[in-house]
C-alpha cells in the first residue's frame, strides 16, 4: 500500500517522492497556511491498544486543527475486545464510525491486516517492533529544517534492536542518497540481522560502534533511543550501560557545532536534562512538529 492507495502502513512502502510532498505539505502547515476546514466534517477513529501520550495527542490535535473530529477507542478494557472480539471485527465495526482509523498495536503486521479489512484509510501509529511511519516523516522533517537530508552522517543509540522507530527511520533514510548511519548500541541490542542485510542491500553504509565517542565527530545528527531495562536481566549490567549511554553537555564538546539531537521521546535518563538548553537538543522541537506531519498525513489519506 502507498499513499496514493489512501494507508499510510510502512516507510517501506513509499517513494522519496511522496516522503517528499508530505514533509512539504507538514511545513506549509508549520507556516500556517491551512485554513483550518480541511477535513470539516470528517471523523477520525483513534484506536490505540498500547499506552501513548505524544502520538495519541499529536494525531488529535492534527485532526481538530483540520476541522475534523475525533472518535476514540479509550480503555480497552471497556471495549468488546475485552469480551474477545478479533481485531478484524473491531476495524470492520469502526469503519462504517469513521472517515479514517489510527491505530497502534503491539502485534507487529496488525496495521497491515486492519488495511486489509478496513472500508477507510488505515494510517499505522505504530506496531510492535515493526514499523512507525508518522514518527519516522516527523523524525525526517525536523531534521529537513536543519539541514538537507542527504549527504549527511545520523548516529543511532540505545536499543536498535527491539525499537520501531530507528527501524523505520533507518529505512526512510536508504531513500536519500549518500547517508551513512552510524549504530551505537549494547551487545545483543543492534539491528537484527535481517534488517542490516536488507538496509546493505538498499546499498546502504552501516558502520557499528560500540561507543558513541567512535563517530560522535562525524555526525550531523545523533538519534537517541531510551534502553529499555526490561531487556536486561541482570539491573547491574542495565545501570553500566545506562551510565555508558548518556549523553551530557561535557560529551557534546567534541560533536560538530551545527549537529542536532534527536530522541523520540519518553527519555529516562539516557539524555542529561542540561542537554535541554543547548542549541543541538531537538528533540521537544521534534515532538511539537508532530502536529504539522500528522495533519499533512491526515489530510493526504482524507481529503476529497
């Protein structure tokens, strides 16, 4: 599916073109120049089975912002899903409440099969360790607004295996020319093998590392990610990496001037709270430009 097909499901499934023309249609609405009617009368059904603060709110404050209204699934214990209705039933129910459904789900594939019995556009808030498309074109415009998106060096820390968001940005980046992702990661937590030798057959540069130090001169851009402890067995050997993997003013000293830090948010600790002041840190800015994407996506499966 595409764009142009009306879902929004995988980063794999679009051209650079249409990554292109909705990075341009998120900045004219970060310009404010809709008309905020864009979607007057429509509904969105936002059906998330996994908890979210920034993507649940950012797609709905998108969606107001365009005119249109929101319907939301809420607690999922308060639904008949509950009473152990299939998913399959629940998008054949909520397409004919809705103009377009979000949904997140922690069953990677889930966004796919609502697509392929929705009756409305499907857009994929993000599915297991699979793919997050919405947070990936946010994650590109905000660097777009730095710098071009090509010939550029991105460093990406913290868990790479398990995480849906450098997943999807790592393969969004394969569509520029001239990208070399730099990975910093823990034993046992980097891309999954099958990702590396898909991103080298799109003929992508992957260089591993097992500090940020390594690369941290090179990069244009650092992507951090949190660890996630639940990975760790061991709370000694998650407090020596999460120690290792922080990102402070005093390691910031040896980056370029002009590189900028990004993180998909919640952080834990894996950014110093000093780093929010400083000129690199992006990542609030990343998570505000959230709105402009989402409408630019919304509008583009929904518009008449």
């Amino acid at each position: 599916m595409t764009v142009n097909q009306k879902n929004i499901l995988s980063v794999r499934d679009m051209e650079r073109e249409e990554i292109d023309r909705l990075l341009s249609a998120a900045a004219e609405f970060d310009r404010g120049n809709g008309t905020g009617h864009e979607l007057d009368g429509k509904i969105l059904a936002v059906l998330f089975f996994e908890p979210s603060t920034r993507t649940r709110m950012s797609f709905s404050s998108a969606m107001m912002r365009l005119g249109g209204k929101i319907l939301n699934l809420g607690s999922v214990e308060a639904t008949s899903i509950a009473k152990g209705e299939t998913l399959s039933d629940t998008i054949r129910v909520v397409s004919g409440y809705a103009d377009a459904i979000v949904l997140r789900h922690p069953k990677e594939g889930a966004a796919r099969l609502a697509s392929e019995v929705a009756t409305v556009p499907v857009i994929n808030g993000g599915d297991g360790a699979g793919q997050h498309p919405s947070q990936t074109l946010l994650d590109l415009y905000t660097i777009r607004e730095s710098m071009p998106l090509s010939n550029i060096d991105i460093g990406l820390q913290g868990d790479l295996r398990y995480g849906r968001t450098v997943h999807s940005l790592a393969f969004a980046l394969s569509k520029y020319n001239n990208v070399r992702i730099h990975t910093i990661a823990p034993e046992g937590l980097d891309f999954p093998a099958s990702l590396k030798a898909d991103l080298s057959e799109l003929g992508v540069e992957l260089i591993c590392h097992d500090a940020v130090e390594e690369c941290l001169p090179e990069l244009d851009v650092l992507y951090v990610t949190r660890l996630q402890r639940e990975r760790f067995p061991d709370p000694v050997a998650f407090d020596s990496y999460a120690s290792t993997y922080r990102i402070t003013p005093e390691l910031l000293e040896i980056a370029k001037p002009n590189m900028i830090v990004l993180h998909p948010l919640p952080r834990v600790d894996e950014i110093d709270p000093r780093v929010d002041s400083l000129p690199c840190a992006k990542y609030f800015e990343q998570a505000h430009n959230g709105v402009p994407v989402r409408m630019a996506m919304l509008n583009e499966v929904m518009k008449s």
